[in-house]
C-alpha cells in the first residue's frame, strides 16, 4: 500500500484544523490580535510594549510542542538526510518572505482568510503556489 494512504489522516487533521481555528479566534476576541507567528515573534524581538504576551505566547508553542511529544512517543518522526545548505537557504527564504508578503501562513491563511480580507487570499494563494512548485522542483530535479 503507497505510503500517502498509509498517512492519510482525516480525522485527527480535522481535529487539529479546528483546534487551530478555535483558538485564532479565542485569540482574536480575547486580544483584538490576529495570532500569525511570524508577526508575534517579530514583536516579541523588535517591540518593547507587548513582549510578554508574545513570549508567552512563543514558549506555549513551544511548551505545547513537548507536551504532544511527551504524551505520543514516536508519533513525529523527523525526515533526515537534508543537505546544511539547503536548510539554511530554506529558512531565509521563509524568513524574507514572511517579511515581505506582510505576514505568514498562520497569519494570512488561518487568521485573514476568515476575515474574507483580499490581501490574505492572494498571499495564500501564492504561498500554496510557490510551495507546490518549489516541493515539486526539489524532489523532482534535485531529488531531495
């Protein structure tokens, strides 16, 4: 059986989708923010005013990321065998496009597309398009 069908997982993607969704918009209505990572973080480095929200906002990320780890051993397994380089290259792409796109996917995606905002659908739309021809371009031409 192709391994897609194997890791296909509905059920928990919708659970985690809705999670996801219900605490954007706890977030929302309890701050009057939109919780996009990217602009959290940036706050939490370059703004004096409100960077202990967005620190405690990081570390529950991060809290919550050991929290699933530690109650499901074994669950993520990392993808090894990637070149430095272009791990290095990926995150400072990720890095200046969040930068110059306004925002990143949390952001836009999670947070704008259900705010119907305009600037948020196109963003979306191009971080799916330009994954899907960068995924493609790599596995297919590099081989990573």
């Amino acid at each position: 059986m192709p391994t897609d069908i194997v890791n296909f997982t509905p059920w928990s993607a919708l659970a985690g989708g809705a999670l996801i969704g219900l605490a954007a918009t706890l977030f929302l209505l309890a701050n009057g923010r939109i919780a996009g990572i990217s602009g959290v973080l940036h706050g939490a480095v370059r703004q004096a005013e409100g960077r202990g929200w967005r620190l405690l906002f990081m570390a529950g990320l991060l809290a919550g990321t050991g929290l699933y780890v530690a109650l499901f051993p074994g669950d993520l397994e990392p993808r090894e065998g990637y070149p430095m380089w272009l791990l290095i290259v990926a995150g400072l792409l990720v890095g200046a496009g969040t930068r110059w796109g306004a925002g990143c996917t949390s952001g836009h995606g999670v947070c704008g597309i259900a705010r119907w905002s305009r600037r948020s659908i196109a963003a979306t739309v191009a971080f799916m398009v330009i994954g899907v021809v960068s995924a493609s371009w790599l596995r297919h031409l590099l081989g990573v």
